[in-house]
C-alpha cells in the first residue's frame, strides 16, 4: 500500500463538523471502515469476485491432462489444471476477516493469514493511538484531532493528506453558498451572528440563495432583501382580495397561507389563522360549488356578500372540514344566488383561512357556477361528499315548492314551503345534517326515493335554539353510493338557511 492511500481512505471515515472522534472506542465498523486497495489485504465481500472453486474443491479441475485432479487441500488458492499442469493460484479475497485492521493473505501452505496492522487504525495525525485488536473486532482505543474552533460560522475537519484542521465557511444545506448568519435575530441582538464573505441568507433550505428564482411564496428566495418581487400583492384582505376568473363557469386561486396575515375570525371553529380573500362576480341565478380541496393545508371556508376590511368575516356561509374524521379540506354550496333585481352582478367573496397559526402551508380553492336548479325532484343540487350548504326559499315567484311533508311534522306543515337536495351515500357511514335558519323553525327529513313519502329514512323537527336561531339535527345511516333526498321544510314565508351535512 502507497502512504497516501491511507490518509485518503481516512478522510472518508472522519470527514465531518468539528466531532470526529469515535468517543466509545469502539471499533469502527466491521468491515465498514478504513480498508486498503491492494489484492493482498481485507476486500469489501468474502470471495466475492473470485469463483468459487477457490474454496476446497472437487478434483474436478479444467483444461485437459490432469486425469487426478489438482486439488492442493488449501481452501484460499482457485486450483485449475492448463495444458497438462496444475496450478493454484492465490486468492487473498477469499481471506477476508470482516475486521478492517487486519492483512488478510493466502498462503499456499498455511491457507488464510489474518495479521493485525495498528498503521491501519492509525493515520498520523487525525486519529492516531487506536490498536488493532482482534478479539475486540478491530481497532480499539485511540483519540481524533478536535480540529474545533469557536467560529460558528465554519465547518470544522481535519485533512490528513494535508496534515492541517480545515475550518470551510458554513453550508449546512449544501447549496455551496455560505451563510450569511448563523443562530437568530443577526448579530448582534438574540444571539446571532453574521459570517463574514456568507452570501446564504437562509442556510437550512437549499432552494433559497442568491441567483435562485423568485417564487411567489411569502419568502425572500433570492437572498436580495425583497420579498416576492415581480409578484401581485397577496390576496390578504378584502382591500386587496383577488379576482378568481372564470372560464365557462369554472376558476380556480392557490397560494401559501404563511404569505397572508391573520386578519379575520370565522364562527365555525378556526382559531387565529392565516386567511386570503378572493371574489367572484355572478350574473345569473346560480348554484356556486366553492372548495379547497387539494391543499396541503388545513383550510376554514367562508363566504359573504359584504366583505369588512378587517375584524369578523361578514358571513353568509361558513365550513370547516368536509368530514372531520377524513378530509381536512372544506366546501361550501351556495344554492340559488344571483344578482338582485336591477343590479348587474353580484359580488361573492370568498374567505381561505388556516384553522389555526400553524396551517401555513399551500392552498388551493376551486369554483364552479352553474345554472340554478329547482328544488325539485327533476334535478336537484347535488352535495354529495359533504360540505355546507347555503340557501333561500322562496315562497313567491317561480318555483313555487311546497306539499311535501315528514313523518314528524303535524297536518298543517304540509303547506310550507320546503328546499331540496341529493347526495349519495358514502361507504359505511351515517350521514349527520345539522340546519339552522332565523326566519323560520327548519324541520328536516330524508327519503330514499323523492317522490315517495314512504321512502322516509329519517325525520327531525326543529326547535329554538337561542340567539335568534332556529335548528334541527338528524343522524340517518346510509347505503354506499345509494341515492338520497334531503328536504329542509317549514317555510311559511321567504327565508335564509344552512346546513352542515358531514358524509
């Protein structure tokens, strides 16, 4: 073996921060660690690239001549008979200990010699002392150079084909830009400090450094002092809320919450979280399907039709969760919206919050407008999968619903105008609807067949419920992917109601 194989093999094993030593004196690894390149000592596998019939074997030799066999009894050599003679040849391979330290060598009258070699646990400078030991399983003992210095701003090893500590400027992320600072709040205030000649300014994440692309993320990625530049202004309040553009009735947003302040509350259950605003302008009666599903994070869903600069989200509509147990991504139906009489449009803005400070992550929110359906048994809204759904009935005008009635409802409420709904049902499950309204007593009731009041699954008259709110809860279990009927009924004049259906 040359003299600087070693130093360069032992590079590889203690190259690291300023802690290269192996406190616990154990060996370094069986077979794992410092190991010569020459044919004559440990190779990575025993007999691996050798044949096998280096190992005892048959008599049954090659070539032609050798009517006897060549066979020499020594388990290291790979016997072979060419034109009419024996010969055996060494295979040191096959020798292998499995302990670094040692020069394992064939011998053609000893079979395998497994010496130890303390130059092989010792490289002179960086780790010097240690003793090759066999029954302790290789190198033992022994101390490594503490190459350490109080700079935090560099990366500390020892070289030992240059005989020298090396103290490289710091790269944690390995992005070759070195940082600009470690520790926090720069330096020198909350212990921080700045690394002098570091360009990095955020050494934990390879994708931020100088010359990186400016991705619109909340996030200075270039290292330049500017945040997102070249990009819209995030859609953070309704001041600065962001069209979502529609294309045949469809659009769509995304964005990262932990670009957005905290501006706005919700009432169904979000606590402090980041929130964009967006809006859509609607010209027709529709029915508006809006959601987040997609995001990585957990999203709140709001929507108003009169948007406050800050403080409560002036709501119409509010969901958390499309199934609490399942989907963290939520959904809002608005059935039966439109611009109101003389007016062009309507503007519905939307709100995209965090449940909570830590839901920082990205978000997608989809919209799709279609035609108002009737309620109706030609057609209803369809809110299979969960989410809330918002509405109004109508008590005047076209269509004119009512005549229908639950089995829990007196004589009398067979008049009152009722809304309808289809979902079918998901695998397993109950399906649990939760609805409020203030301008009328919401009762609810669902069938398995639209048109058959025999087809009743379920029932729920509504009561007060405080704060000027009236509601009613009804749990029914379902069949996978069996059609259903939602009616919310007790209407005796125009009125507002939601309801929360979690599959």
């Amino acid at each position: 073996m040359s003299e600087k194989v070693l130093p360069t093999l032992l590079i590889t094993l203690l190259a690291g921060c300023s802690a290269i030593v192996n406190p616990s004196g154990a060996p370094f690894a069986e077979d794992g660690g410092i190991r010569p390149t020459d044919a004559s000592t440990d190779s990575a596998t025993r007999d691996a690239d050798v044949p096998d019939v280096g190992r005892r074997d048959t008599g049954v030799d090659s070539g032609r001549g050798c009517p006897e066999g060549c066979d020499d009894g020594v388990d290291c050599t790979v016997d072979s008979c060419v034109d009419g003679e024996c010969r055996h040849g060494l295979n040191h391979a096959s020798c292998n200990d499995g302990i670094a330290c040692t020069v394992d060598r064939c011998s053609a009258s000893d079979d395998c010699i497994n010496t130890p070699n303390d130059g092989l646990c010792d490289d002179g400078y960086c780790f010097t002392g240690a003793r090759c030991v066999v029954g302790a399983g290789g190198c033992t003992g022994g101390a490594a150079r503490d190459c350490s210095d109080p700079d935090p701003c560099t990366s500390d090893s020892c070289d030992a084909a240059a005989l020298m500590c090396v103290h490289a400027p710091l790269d944690e992320d390995g992005d070759t830009y070195p940082a600009a600072s470690v520790g926090t709040g720069g330096f020198p205030p909350g212990g921080g400090r700045s690394c002098p000649g570091g360009t990095d300014c955020d050494d934990s994440n390879p994708d931020v450094h100088p010359g990186a692309t400016e991705v619109c993320n909340g996030r200075d990625d270039n290292c330049d002092g500017v945040t997102d530049e070249g990009c819209a202004a995030p859609p953070d309040n309704c001041g600065s809320a962001q069209q979502i553009t529609l294309s045949a009735g469809r659009g769509s947003a995304s964005g990262v919450l932990g670009a957005v302040n905290d501006d706005y509350r919700t009432s169904c259950g979000e606590s402090g979280g980041h929130d964009a605003v967006y809006y859509i302008d609607v010209s027709s009666m529709s029915d508006i399907t809006i959601d987040t599903l997609g995001s990585a994070a957990d999203t709140v869903l709001s929507v108003t039709l009169d948007c406050p600069s800050f403080g409560t989200f002036g709501q119409n509509a509010c969901d958390d969760d499309i199934d609490t147990t399942v989907v963290i991504a939520s959904r809002i139906w608005l059935h039966r919206v439109g611009p109101s009489f003389g007016a062009s449009s309507l503007r519905v803005f939307i709100l995209v919050d965090g449940y909570n400070s830590s839901a920082t992550e990205g978000y997608q929110v989809k919209v799709q407008v279609d035609d108002a359906r009737a309620d109706s048994c030609s057609g209803p809204i369809d809110i299979s999968g969960g989410g809330t759904l918002v509405g109004a009935i109508q008590t005047t005008g076209l269509p004119f619903p009512g005549g229908e009635s639950g089995s829990c409802q007196g004589p009398g409420e067979s008049f009152e105008a009722e809304a309808l709904a289809t979902f079918r049902g998901s695998p397993g499950r109950t399906a649990e609807f939760d609805a409020f309204a203030r301008n009328f007593v919401p009762d609810i009731y669902v069938r398995r067949r639209c048109d058959r009041s025999d087809s009743e699954v379920g029932c729920q008259k509504g009561a007060p419920a405080g704060s000027g709110l009236n509601r009613a809860q009804l749990n029914v279990d379902v069949m996978s992917d069996a059609r259903y009927y939602l009616y919310v009924d007790g209407a005796s004049s125009s009125g507002g109601y939601s309801v929360d259906y979690q599959p």
